[in-house]
C-alpha cells in the first residue's frame, strides 16, 4: 500500500503541475455525460480511445506531437509480435488474443498491418526462461515447435547458432508495421466520430476525489467525465510520484544492407529472431529498409523531448561485433540507417493499468515500451472495460505495487 506520504505527494504535483493552465477564464467548461478524454495517442491510447468510442461514449484524443511520432514509443517502422513471455502467462495470453484483433482489423481497414515471418527465440545455457514459456503457449493455443541446435542449422544455415541450446519457433507470430499501425488506428477513431486534437496537455487540480479537467493552452480547459492518461516515457514527469518507475532509458536500433539480391536476410528466407542469452534481437527486411538489430539490454536515463537521436559509435561497434558472431554473411555489410528511440518499463516489466489513487475519474496506462506494441488492442479493450466499470484489470497492472516499492 501506498504512505499517506505519497499519496499528499501525488496530489500536490498533480495540483502544482495543472495550476498554471488553469488561472483565468476558461475557454471551454462544463462535463460531458459519458465522456472520456484520452491523453496520448500511441499503441496503448490509441487503442483506448478507438474502444471507449465503440462504446459509444464521446471521446477526445489528444497527443503533443501526433501518433507513431518520432519521440514516441510508438515510433518507428516495426514491432515484433511474439508469445514467449517464460512464466508471465497473462502476457502470452494477451497475444493469442492480440494477434487476432490485429489480423481482424486489418482485414476490416484493409491495409497490411501484421506480417507473419515466424518468429525464433534462442535459448542459451540457463533456459529456465524459455522452458517456463512452453507449458503456457500451448495452454493459450499458441503453435511454436522446440527445435535443436541441429535443426535450427539445417533450416537457417545463414545463422551461426554457437552458444544457443536449443529454440522455440513460433510459426505464427511475426512483425508489425509500427507507425502505420498508429495512423491506421486514428483514422479508424476518426472515421467513427472521434475527435483528435494535436496539444500539450496539463492535468488539472484533484478536488473531491476527481481531476478538475485538462489545460491544454493557458486559458483553455477541456473537461470530461473520465480522464485516461497514456503517455507513455513522458508519464514520470505528468505524475513526478511515478518518476521512480516510469525512467526512460536510451535504446539503439541500427539497419544493414544487405548484398544486392540476396534473400537470405530478408523475410523471404528467415524468421524475427531474438537472442534470449546475448540480449540482441532483430527482424529482417522491414520494408525493404535491411536487417533490423538492437540491443535489449535497458540503456542510460534521458529525457525522451530533449534527446539528440543520433547512434552512437558504441552501438555500431557491439552490433558488428554480435553480427560477425550470429550472422557471419553480414560481418561487412554497411550500416544503411539508425534510430534512437527509448523503453519505459516499469522494474517488474509488467504494464501500468489502474485507477490514479487521488482521483477515481483518472486512469493511468503505461509502462508498455517495445513490448508493449503488439499488446496494444488488448490493452485499449481492458482500459475501456476499466473506466466503464465493466471488469477490473489484472492485479499484475496495479499501481500500488509500483507506489510501495517506491516509498520502500
């Protein structure tokens, strides 16, 4: 639980942080029978925003720079879409179900959203991970086959698999288009009556246990009835009582070209694949961009509206030493692009689903990160169920964890 420490701490930022919007006449005030205002229009909000509107409530959507930005989580190009998630059976779960909202709105939009590669995750000498998985794909339905060394070689010879004990393929799983994805989901809340504005947004004041609406400029106010939070590396400074957990960490992706004509590192001919012991994962074409490497491991804290996204020498370096280990046929390919974008894990990597703990009218969504994407229309059909009182969310998505574990 949550010191009342803590909690008059929440409550005073919260207050602080919406004051300056709120001084003067307001441009617009007065509550919205069923509205919600969603803030922050990324995979997870997005979502959110779509599914409130299905309900049939009035919904607002606003971000401070548009959705799949570049300083957005949400950002890039592609996203993997997995189910190996070791013991964390809710998340394997959540994919089953993921991957079939994916696939039924593409096919109800009409656009190619989901691009099933396969995907293969490499065990190494502790696999505790990965055997902790297994038992809870097949309960989710999910396909995959465990493949020896021997037989990840003879069907990917392109892969030097020295180091890895054994693997898990998942024929089903794949990439998803990122940024086309994020446009795809406005245009969808667009179409069916939304409202989208593109603001930098304030929390108001918390009177009477509720948020006394949004600032958006300094003498408009935006009011509803529910409040849904989901900015992603920028929660910590929305709410500094979340800072703790919530830190934005800097994180490397580099592409490499491959030699003209060769399939053997595009799609066409190998799975995503991610490296459980040596912390590098990658997927292969990406819309003919070349092959896609980044290092899993959590980079240092930055300020996701200020940082230079530029890669780093140490980067290039530790992905051309992993490439000429795991991928020999690439130890000189030329690097063709890079991108800096950020996680936002939570410590326990589980997401952020709960009410704000001043304000029963605010909801929190968060700590999603790179893995967060593909888990995006679930996580919009939980945060609907949740503001609509409809069914709670999953005690692992709770804040007080994050609120103990920060007042120690």
């Amino acid at each position: 639980m949550k010191t009342k420490s803590s909690r008059r701490t929440f409550l005073k930022n919260s207050a602080i942080a919406g004051a300056t919007y709120l001084v003067g006449p307001p441009a617009f005030r007065g509550s919205l029978r069923g509205s919600v205002i969603v803030i922050g229009a990324g995979a997870f909000g997005g979502w959110s925003a779509l599914d409130l509107l299905q309900t049939g409530r009035k919904v607002t959507l606003l971000d401070a720079w548009g959705p799949g930005n570049s300083r957005a989580s949400s950002g890039g190009e592609t996203r993997v879409i997995r189910a190996t998630y070791g013991a964390q059976g809710i998340y394997t779960t959540m994919v089953a179900r993921a991957l079939h909202l994916w696939q039924e709105n593409e096919r109800r939009w009409n656009l190619k959203l989901f691009f099933r590669t396969g995907v293969l995750w490499m065990a190494g000498t502790d696999d505790s991970y990965e055997r902790a998985a297994l038992p809870l794909m097949k309960e989710a339905g999910i396909r995959f086959e465990r493949l020896s060394t021997a037989d990840c070689a003879e069907r990917w010879p392109q892969i030097n698999f020295e180091g890895v004990s054994w693997s898990i393929y998942e024929p089903d799983s794949g990439y998803l288009a990122a940024r086309r994805s994020c446009e795809a989901v406005l245009n969808a809340f667009l179409k069916q009556g939304g409202e989208y504005r593109q603001a930098q947004t304030t929390p108001g004041p918390i009177k009477a246990n509720r948020m006394q609406g949004i600032g958006i400029t300094s003498s408009e106010i935006l009011n509803a009835d529910s409040y849904v939070f989901a900015c992603g590396p920028w929660l910590g400074k929305v709410f500094p009582i979340l800072a703790p957990s919530i830190t934005p960490t800097r994180q490397e992706v580099l592409f490499f070209g491959t030699a003209a004509g060769d399939l053997r590192f595009t799609e066409a001919e190998l799975p995503v694949w991610i490296d459980g012991r040596r912390r590098f994962y990658g997927i292969p074409g990406n819309h003919w961009r070349g092959f896609k490497i980044a290092d899993d491991a959590r980079g240092p804290a930055i300020d996701p509206t200020t940082m230079e996204r530029r890669v780093s020498d140490e980067a290039l370096t530790e992905a051309r030493t992993y490439l000429r280990l795991r991928f020999p046929g690439l130890a000189g390919a030329p690097l063709v692009e890079g991108r800096v974008c950020q996680y936002e894990n939570s410590p326990d990597q589980n997401f952020i689903l709960d009410r704000h703990p001043e304000a029963e009218n605010v909801w929190i969504v968060g700590g999603g990160s790179g893995h967060g994407f593909k888990h995006g229309p679930v996580m919009g059909e939980m945060v609907a169920n949740a503001v609509l009182g409809l069914k709670a969310p999953p005690r692992e998505m709770s804040l007080g964890r994050l609120l103990e574990r920060n007042s120690g």
